[in-house]
C-alpha cells in the first residue's frame, strides 16, 4: 500500500471520530440542559428565605444574605458558575419645587457578582450569596433619608427589589446557559430607621 493512501485513511479515520465524539458530546450537552432547566427544582433561587437589612440610615449594618440550590442533573461537570445580583430601592421622591407632587424613583443601590465552585454532575450545590456593609453596597447611590422619601406612601414607604442572574457552562465548556429573575421583592421600610 502507497504512504498517500494510508495517510488519507488516517485522516478519514480522524475527521470520523472527531465528527462521531462531537456529535456525541453535543448530543449529550442537548439532553443535560432538558434536564438541568427542564425540572424548576434544579435551580432555586432563592431556596430559602431572604436575610436583609436595609436600614438605609446606617449604612454600615446592611447585609444580605441569599441562600441558593443548584442541582446538576445533566451528564457533564456545571463550570463557571456565577451569579450577578443587583437591588433596586423604589420610593416616592418628595419634589421640594412641587409640594405635594412626588415622583416615583429606584436606585440601584446594590450590585455584585460572586463565581462559585465546580458543581460534579449527577451532585447538588447549596450556596449562599452573601454580602455586608461596603461589599456591593453603592452607598453614593442612597437617598437622603430625611428629605428625599416621602415617609406616608402607603403600603410601604420604601420597597426593595432584586435583580438576579445565574450562568453557568457546561459540556466541556462548549455550551453555556444562563437564568434570569427580575423584580423578586427583598424587603421594605416603614420608616427611617427600618
């Protein structure tokens, strides 16, 4: 046999197996996302009650605390893992021009990502999101808790909304997802000193 001909069929063989491997790990990548997103138990978010304190007049003792479930029920290793988490205050600005006019405002006032660890196939992942004082805190961001919140809006005169996203990789990091949720409520005030 020629040196050409055996060459040809070494790379026919490779081209074969490369195509018949990634067809394979695509394949596999397919089914573990229907059963990583196909069950809303794999993912939750919070997974159980929301720590917070929001008391605005003191910066320094905010916290919050977000406890979280991941379970990789798929063939592959979940990698990269990272969840990005922003809150959102929503108040009635009191408008010193206008008595009487007040208009509604958020502020971003929270915002921090954190990567988490490998989670192996066929294993869960309790985590918790946890950040105090200064970590992730935009305390420019905070309102003047004397003279910028109307404090008789009713129900509540200050409201605390979340913004979250998990992504993650998997299939050898060939195939990444990624779960949002917005406007999921964390708290609120009753009057300055919360």
């Amino acid at each position: 046999m020629r040196p050409s001909r055996v060459f040809r069929w070494i790379v026919r063989l490779f081209l074969l197996v490369l195509t018949l491997s990634m067809t394979i790990v695509s394949a596999l990548g397919a089914m573990s996302a229907a059963l990583i997103l196909g069950d809303p138990n794999n993912i939750k978010i919070p997974s159980g009650p929301i720590q917070s304190n929001f008391t605005i007049t003191d910066v320094n003792s905010m916290y919050l605390r977000v406890p979280f479930n991941i379970t990789n029920a798929g063939y592959f290793d979940l990698t990269n893992l990272k969840i990005d988490f922003k809150v959102l205050m929503v108040y009635d600005h009191v408008n010193l021009t206008t008595p009487g006019v007040n208009t509604t405002t958020s502020a971003l006032i929270f915002d921090k990502s954190i990567n988490f660890p490998t989670i192996l196939h066929k294993t869960s992942y309790n985590g918790l999101f946890n950040a105090s004082s200064g970590d992730g805190f935009i305390v420019s961001n905070f309102p003047n808790a004397t003279i910028d919140i109307d404090w008789t809006k009713t129900p509540y005169p200050v409201e605390f909304y979340s913004n979250f996203s998990l992504s993650a990789s998997y299939s050898l990091d060939l195939i990444s997802f990624k779960v949002d949720a917005f406007n999921v409520s964390v708290g609120h005030l009753n009057s300055p000193f919360g």
